[in-house]
C-alpha cells in the first residue's frame, strides 16, 4: 500500500500543482458574485421646495433618512466599495397620500451591479402646515449675589422673538426664557445668553423643526451694594390746648435696607424726614400719618433693597389729654443746703402745708408723690440768684426747689420762710 502512494510521486505532485493553478484561473475569469451590506448610509431630500412653495415643512420619522444597503456585485468591484459609493435619493415630487417617499439607490463608478436593496425602502415624513408665532421673552436669575449685595435690576435687550415651524410643535410653546448665573457677584454683569423655549407645564421644547428669530439676546444685571440704617422723624406744631406729646414719634418700618454703589451707601448714614412731613399742630388724639420716602432715597442715590417695599412709612405721634394733680407739701419735710460756713438756718415755725398743683402726661403725673419732689432750700442757688456774697441775718422768703419728671409742670412756685442767724451773734 505504501509503495502505491508514493509510486511516481513526482507525477502526481505535478499534477496538484496544475491543478491549483487552472482553479486560480478559472476564479480570474468567472468572478462570482458577492454581498456587501453598508450600515447608516444618509438618504438625501430633492425637491424640498416644492413643500416650502405650499408654506409646510417636513419632519423625517423614525431615522428613516438612515439606511442599509446591500449591494450584490461581482468580487472584483465589491472589495473596493465602501460607504461612499452609495447614493440614496428621495424625491419629494413622488410623495405618497401617506407621506412616505420610495428611495432610489445607486452605486458610483460601478457598472456590474446585479442587485442594490435598502432598508427601510421608503423614506417616511411628518408633512404641517408652517407657522410662525411671536412669543414673550423672560428671564431667570439663579444663584445668590456676595454677601451684602442683591440684584437691583435685570434687562434684556428684547422683549419679545419669533419662532417658526411646525404648527403642532410651534403651538407648544407658550414662553420663551433666558438664565444667568450671578453667584458671587459683586459688580454689574452683561452677557449673550441663550434663548430656550418652554410649553405650559414649563418643559424644555427641544425641536429641531423649530427656528427662532434670534438664537441668544443681551442680557444686563444690576448688582448693587446694600446698608441697613435708621428712619429719623421730627414734628411740627403744638397739640391743641391741654393736650401733650408722649414724647415718642414711631416709625413703621424704623429702619430700611437701602441699596447703591458702595460709594454712595458710605456717605449715607440715616434717612431723615422732613418735620413738616408731620404736623401735630391743634391735635387733640393721635397723629397717625403717611409718609413716602422714595423721593428722599432718589435724592440720596440710593432705593430700597426690598422691591417689594412701597415706599411709604406710617409715623405715629402719640398725644394724650393733659392730667393734673393736687400735692399738699409739709413745710417740715423741706430741708435747708448749702447754707453758709458762720450761719445757721431754719424754717420759720408755724408755716402751714401749701398746695403744689402739677400737670402733665397721665403715666409721669401719677408717679409724683410729696416724698419723690425732694423738696429743699437751696441756699447757695439763691444767693447767686440774688447775687448776695454773705447771707444776710434776719427773716427771708426763699423758693423751694422740687424734683419734677421732665415732662411733668408745677402751676406755680413754692416759697418758704427761713431764719438766718449769725453764729457770731449767737
């Protein structure tokens, strides 16, 4: 068996070789056909005008405008195609009721071609009517200004843009916002932001079928430095006859937090309103009054801080009846000081109680006793008064001095009887 396998192996050798080289041939000249698929190949639009002519616009549905292909060509020109050599058309003439549109395909520099298939095979499209539609432009602010600082203002260089497309996605937009950070910010900001656009529940409208007059507007921010300080008020005028003042002037709000330059908040340390903003004059109850400080803080340069503040700030002005009381002051309880070095001095006896009538706001009048007057002859006081330089022996009528609250008026003086006797007389 051996001997017959490699009996004239040379021959045989030969023969197998022959045999390789006529199959390599017979390959050269036959080149038999193969398949080539090509993946995500573009299908281009034609004769879109013709839908622009009708005012509508066209959305592709489905990635239908990205499509395989497969091409069945001979060997010899299948291994040198690639993605570039296949085009795919669809032509908006041949729109179907169902708005779909058959692809045409087509091979580049390449005649042999036996097949060439897509899929999908049709090209399917959104056809509406083309609308346009203006819309109100707003802006959000995000982010918190430095410490000290608010946002005094912000513009946009529109109000209003317009925006054209599809009626069905046009008619979803109800607003049209742009953002701008301000977080840190100490100074005026200025920036190009982008216009996005919103529906009614307040989600981003992100369609592609939609343009937009202007893609991005000019937007200003006004950051301003802010102080709080003190509202100063005075009156004019007297209450009526027999009624007074408490003595308080109340402000609602007190103070305020005022917004402006840096510069300008340092040289502005309180906000005074004018006394004739208040008059109390003749009143007999309690001055209620309204008093808008805006002009005031446009004078200064300045505004307040809190947009929502009004500007007005209520001063109160309380005015009581007058009371009056009736004190009767024993002459024992009055004491004699400073009395001279080389004299002695007493309250003549005898002296009966005097009346001391006192008037003035309730809440002070009632707390006046004869023990908080502090009843006393000041002797020094009333020599300077009398510009005496020696206290002069003998009998003397002298004014008592009583400790009244500020508020608080004696009707009259009170006087007493002293005696001044010489110690070197005695």
């Amino acid at each position: 068996m051996k001997k017959k396998i490699f009996h004239n192996w040379g021959l045989k050798l030969g023969s197998l070789v022959l045999a390789f080289f006529l199959w390599l041939l017979v390959i050269q000249f036959d080149d038999p056909p193969e398949n080539k698929t090509f993946r995500g190949i573009p299908v281009t639009l034609v004769n879109t005008e013709l839908l622009e002519q009708q005012n509508k616009v066209y959305e592709v549905l489905g990635n239908t405008d990205k499509i395989s292909v497969t091409v069945r060509a001979p060997g010899s020109i299948i291994k040198d195609l690639d993605a570039s050599d296949i085009a795919a058309v669809a032509d908006i003439s041949k729109l179907t009721e169902i708005n779909t549109i058959a692809i045409s395909l087509s091979v580049q520099s390449a005649d042999d071609v036996e097949s060439i298939k897509s899929n999908p095979d049709v090209l399917r499209l959104s056809v509406e009517d083309r609308t346009t539609k203006r819309i109100n432009l707003h802006y959000n602010i995000v982010g918190e200004v430095a410490e000290g600082y608010i946002v005094s203002n912000a513009q946009l260089d529109l109000n209003q843009i317009e925006i054209t497309g599809p009626k069905s996605a046009v008619d979803r937009v109800s607003d049209a916002c742009v953002e701008i950070d301000v977080t840190g910010a100490s100074t005026n900001l200025s920036a190009n932001v982008d216009v996005q656009l919103y529906d009614g529940d307040g989600k981003l409208v992100d369609h592609s079928g939609i343009t937009k007059n202007v893609n991005y507007v000019r937007m200003t921010v006004e950051v301003l430095a802010t102080r709080e300080v003190p509202i100063v008020v005075s009156t004019v005028g007297t209450p009526a006859n027999g009624y007074l003042t408490t003595g308080e002037v109340l402000c609602d709000p007190d103070t305020i937090v005022i917004a402006g330059t840096s510069s300008v908040l340092s040289g502005v340390n309180r906000i005074v309103i004018p006394a004739e903003e208040v008059d109390i004059t003749n009143a007999d109850e309690t001055v209620v009054s309204s008093v808008n400080i805006r002009e005031l803080l446009s004078a200064l340069n300045v505004k307040a801080a809190d947009s929502s503040f009004n500007g007005i700030v209520t001063v109160t002005v309380p005015i009581e009846k007058k009371a009056e009381r009736t004190l009767e002051i024993d002459p024992e309880t009055i004491a004699v000081v400073n009395v001279p070095e080389g004299a002695e001095v007493h309250l003549e006896q005898g002296q009966t109680p005097f009346s001391l009538s006192v008037s003035g706001l309730e809440s002070e009048v009632s707390q006046v006793t004869p023990g908080s007057l502090n009843a006393r002859v000041d002797l020094k006081a009333w020599m300077e008064e009398q510009e005496l330089e020696e206290l002069p022996a003998g009998v003397h009528r002298v004014p008592v001095t009583l400790d009244l609250p500020e508020n608080v008026e004696k009707r009259e003086d009170v006087s007493v009887l002293i005696i001044v006797e010489k110690l070197e007389d005695m």
